[in-house]
C-alpha cells in the first residue's frame, strides 16, 4: 500500500514535468586562473602563416595588416611574414562609438600587430631581349 502511494505521487503530471525539465549546463571557465595569455612573438621576429601571436580576454592588441583576430581574442597571422607591433591613430567607422568622440577633436591611439611579408624583387625580362 505504501508503495502504491509513492508510486502514484511520482506518477503526477507536475511531478514529471518537474523531473525531465533539465537544465542546459552553460560553460563558464574561470578567468582568474591563469592560462599564460600574453604576446607569444617579439618586434621583428619572422613568422610562418597561422602562428599564434597573442593569446588575451580583451583586446590590448588590435589585429593590423594580414592578421585574423579569433572568437576569443587570439590573434594569428595569415602570410608569413616579419611581426611589427605599432601605436597607431584610430579612424573609427560612423557607427561605431568612437566615432563622435574622435571627430570631436580628440585623438585615440591603440596597438597593433601587424605582419609584413618579405619584399618580392621584380623578375622579368623584356620580350625583345628573348
């Protein structure tokens, strides 16, 4: 009889509704810990294409020249090429935030990274010395 009646206590609609209702587990790493994010090259090392060249959680380095920026901040090369690291003016787009702050007269400078290619020495010779 006592099994019956926890039987039918579990058995109720809200009860089960309860009980497979999961929950979505969300992915929250822990920034505190540390994950060695910092620029993983130096000014003027040479680089080959896809190298990592800064790991961070925000953007302290703005991606430059044949560079890609990933979902989490992680800047890589696209060419191999030397690594320069500048502080450059921004020009922001109109929509974009900055954009009425800089026209105001006000100037804001950030770092970038960019890779710059070794230089091609032009090859050719003229069709009539053929």
């Amino acid at each position: 009889m006592f099994a019956l009646k926890t039987f039918t206590n579990l058995c109720t609609t809200q009860s089960i509704l309860q009980h497979s209702i999961r929950t979505a587990k969300v992915f929250k790493p822990n920034l505190l810990l540390a994950k060695h994010r910092n620029i993983k090259v130096q000014d003027g090392q040479w680089v080959e294409k896809d190298t990592v060249l800064t790991l961070q959680n925000n953007l302290i380095l703005y991606p430059g020249e044949n560079t890609s920026v990933a979902y989490d901040y992680t800047i890589r090369s696209k060419v191999p090429g030397f690594v320069v690291i500048t502080t450059e003016s921004v020009k922001p787009y109109p929509h974009s935030p900055l954009y009425r702050y800089v026209n105001s007269g006000n100037d804001v400078k950030r770092n970038f990274i960019h890779i710059l290619p070794p230089r091609r020495e032009a090859s050719f010779r003229l069709i009539d010395q053929l």
